[in-house]
C-alpha cells in the first residue's frame, strides 16, 4: 500500500473563540473533538500515516486529549502518527525576529514545521475543521495516482461556499477561480463573508453561494516543501517587513503566487458535502448538533473507531 499523509495543523489558539484551545473542544456524545473525526475519515479513506502539527507549550494537553488515544488506536490498524512543532523562532536564516511578535508565522510555516516528516504525498487539513468523507477519499485517490514526472501537480478540496458559512458571524474563506478543465487558477482570500437569505455576501455586496472555496485542505507532495521554503525566504524580504507582528505566511496566498507564476497545477476536486467548525463560540452548539445528526443517520458508529 503506498504511503500517504495526513498533516493537521493544530497549533492554533482560536483568538476568536475566546482564547480557550478550540481544536480541543469536545463535540461528540462520547468526548470526541472535531480532529477525531477527521482521523477517522482518513483512515477510512485510506491514509496511513498522521502527522500533528501542534505548538510545544500545548503539548501535554494535546496528548491528554487526543494524541495519546490516537496512537493507540493507530498502532492497531498499522498507522503512523507523528509529531512537528511550529514556533515562532523557526525562521530563515538571518531573519530578526520581533520581541513584540507572540505568534508563530502561519499556515505555510506549520507544513514547514513538518518537513522531515514527510517523504510522500500527502494532505493538509486544518484542526479544527469538519470536512466530510467524500474529500478524504477525493483526495486519497489523487494521491495515490502520483507520478514522479509531474511532481507539482496538486489538488484541492473545493468546497460550495453555502455549505460553509456561520450561522454566529463573518468568515474568511478562499474563494476559487476555477477554469473550464476543472483547475485552480486563483485563490482570492476574502474576509467578512456572512450568510444572507439570498445565500452570501461581503459588506452588503452579494457573493455567488455556489463558488468553489477553499477550506485549506489541500492534496500536495514532497516536491512541493522546497518550494514552500523558498516562499517562506522571499515572504520576510517583501511581506513581512510590513506588518512585523501580524504578518502571516499563508499557504492558500502562496499556492495562490505559484498558480499565477504557472509553476504548479492545482486540480480542484469538488465536495457537495457540509462543512461545519467552531469559529466562534455560538458555533459550538449547532457542531455537536450537526454530529448527533449525523450518528443518527448511521454515518458514524457510536463507538467512533470500531468501524475501521
């Protein structure tokens, strides 16, 4: 069986939820977190190796939480679970790093973080989104077909941008610009976007609630890291610089660059499926809602693992 990844990004302190770790928050009858369920649904649809990309101050409570659990679980069914560590200090060489700056550097520094780790295709998915099954598989299958002679052929998850919004607030999502062939040509990061009775719109302008958008749960390869830390040199040189404390390298923004510079191919692969997360703290009630519906319908067991 070829190898693939699951790379979640986890180290994030959802400042919007209130300052708690949101990525740990339970959400299922029986304790389970959002991540759990992404777990299972990679490993059902194939994946064979998880790598957590977590913070080293939330370590403990992470393995507390899940980490331990999962290894168990894991080394039953034959799966590698792994551990990287993103940190602010973890910069280019020659980089000053601000004293005021208390954040790490993003979303494309946290797959760096995880680079050693990875010798394969593999997904990236964010912690503390529900993405379904149906993207787990899409992107497990294009993985698998890898070809050593086009290795910056990538995917994405496309997702309908009505199956993903908030019922409590604005979201920020990635919008897509997608060409007749069914690949990526542009990602436009667009803040603020809110649910309407119409179905979307940003600051009173409406939105098409049937875009494609990108909920960073991407299919990509090895050949891919050198590339995202030659993006991480060139993002202190230019980006940086101006607005030193917030600054974020974020991987959507840089695939985004690639895509225009036509040096990789992103093929989108659509998902009809309900995506749902705890963006803000009102959403954590229609989340755990949303997964007592979904047990009801058989479309996991109570005992979350025993299926696989």
């Amino acid at each position: 069986m070829k190898k693939t990844t699951l790379l979640i990004m986890a180290a994030g302190i959802g400042s919007r939820f209130g300052g708690g770790i949101k990525q740990l928050e339970p959400v299922g009858r029986n304790g389970e977190i959002i991540m759990d369920y992404s777990i299972h649904d990679a490993i059902q649809a194939g994946f064979n190796k998880i790598v957590f990309i977590i913070r080293r101050d939330i370590e403990a409570d992470f393995r507390e939480v899940i980490g331990n659990r999962i290894e168990a679980m894991a080394s039953k069914l034959g799966v590698e679970v792994g551990y990287a560590f993103q940190s602010r200090e973890a910069v280019p060489a020659g980089v000053e790093i601000p004293q005021e700056r208390t954040k790490p550097w993003g979303t494309g520094q946290a797959v760096l973080a995880a680079k050693d780790l990875i010798a394969e295709p593999f997904a990236v998915i964010n912690a503390d989104d529900y993405y379904g099954k149906e993207a787990f598989v899409k992107l497990h299958d294009f993985l698998v077909r890898y070809d050593p002679a086009r290795p910056l052929d990538f995917c994405m998850a496309g997702f309908i941008l009505k199956n993903t919004l908030s019922e409590n607030g604005g979201v920020t999502r990635g919008i897509c610009q997608v060409d007749e062939h069914g690949f990526l040509t542009d990602v436009v990061e667009t803040s603020d976007i809110v649910k309407t009775p119409d179905g979307a719109a940003v600051h009173g302008e409406p939105v098409d609630p049937q875009s494609y958008v990108s909920m960073n749960m991407w299919g990509l390869t090895p050949q891919f890291l050198p590339l995202l830390e030659e993006g991480f040199v060139d993002f202190f040189a230019h980006t940086q610089p101006a607005n030193p404390l917030k600054a974020e390298y974020l991987l959507p923004i840089y695939i985004g660059q690639l895509l225009r510079e036509k040096r990789v191919t992103v093929q989108v692969l659509e998902t009809q499926d309900q995506w749902f997360g705890v963006t803000y703290k009102e959403d954590k009630e229609a989340v755990v809602a949303s997964f007592d519906r979904l047990l009801e319908q058989g479309v996991y067991a109570a005992d979350l693992f025993s299926d696989l």
